[in-house]
C-alpha cells in the first residue's frame, strides 16, 4: 500500500512539472524569433542581391555608354582598335568589379544594314561574337552580355539560368558620325 501511495505522488509530482513546463514562457521569444529568422534572412540577403543585380546591370549600360562613343566618333577605328583594347576599356569603366570582368563580359559589336534589322538577332556564343565597328555613316549595333553569380537560394530559382548566372545585357544603336569619306565593307552578318 505503501509502494501505491508513494507511486502516486511520483505521478502527481511528474504532471506538476508537465503543467509548469506548459505554463512557462520563458523561452518562448528566441523559439518565435528561430522560425521567424531564417525567411527574413532569405529576404534580407535577396534584396541585397537584387541590389547588385541592378548595380552591375547599371554598371555595364554606363561603361558601354561611355566606351561605344570612341566607335561612334571614329577615334577606334582611326587609332587601330580591336575588339581586345574595346573590351579592355569597357571593363576599365567598370574597374569597381574587380578581375571578374574580362572573363564574364561577352561584347558584340557589328554593322547592320538598316535599323530594322535591329530586332531578330540571336544572342551570341561567347566563342562566336563579332566585332565590327564599321565606318562613317555606318549603323552600329553594340551588345554587352555580364555573366552575374547568383547566390540566394530562392532567386537562382526565379533569376538564374541552369549555370547558376544571371546574364545582364545591354544594347545601343547608333549611327557612325562621318569622320571621314572612306567605306568601310561590312565585316559580320
């Protein structure tokens, strides 16, 4: 009889802790704060990223800007330029990337007959660009394509390609100023 008494004490005692367990709420901000902490990190570093996105995307449209002006007045071709020192100067004007760029950034520089022919290109292979700057009164049409690595988990999903890389791109089309009276034959259909 004894042993029944002293058992039911023991379960008495065991529910008392249970029902002050239920009651505590201690810890009940860092348990909220756990589940609520991972999505806003996520959220956190997503935007961040998008912010970068929108930099380099901004980045790349202000360096093509700049650096497709010495096509459009001549001064590359006139001075011997190749598609190697044009793409050193585009990745010069987005020197804030750091080494990155020259591996990333893919340029297409060519000639088109007439500015309805703008519409309709194929995106080009990095191995498979052209570089045509044209001549006086040349209609020029300049791509640059920036290969971005996406890390938030959930934008690679939304915003990557199968590779895990965001490509930005840009595009500008332009007349060639007549800096001089030689024709220059187009180079790249």
């Amino acid at each position: 009889m004894a042993d029944r008494a002293r058992h039911h004490r023991q379960l008495l005692a065991r529910l008392g802790l249970l029902r002050r367990f239920a009651r505590a709420d201690d810890g009940a901000t860092a348990i909220e704060f756990a589940l609520v902490a991972i999505p806003f990190l996520i959220l956190v570093f997503a935007i961040i990223e998008l912010g970068f996105i929108f930099l380099v995307s901004m980045g790349l449209e202000n360096a093509l800007m700049v650096v497709d002006r010495t096509i459009r007045t001549g001064e590359l071709q006139t001075n011997g330029g190749d598609a190697a020192s044009f793409k050193q100067a585009v990745c010069g004007e987005m020197s804030w990337l750091g080494g990155s760029c020259s591996s990333s950034l893919t340029l297409d520089v060519r000639v088109l007959p007439s500015f309805t022919q703008t519409s309709g290109l194929p995106t080009p292979n990095p191995t498979n660009t052209c570089f045509d700057p044209g001549g006086p009164g040349s209609i020029v049409l300049v791509r640059g394509y920036y290969k971005w690595p996406v890390i938030t988990p959930l934008l690679q999903e939304a915003l990557a390609g199968p590779s895990g890389n965001r490509q930005i791109s840009f595009a500008a089309v332009f007349t060639n100023e007549p800096y001089s009276q030689t024709l220059v034959p187009i180079k790249c259909q």
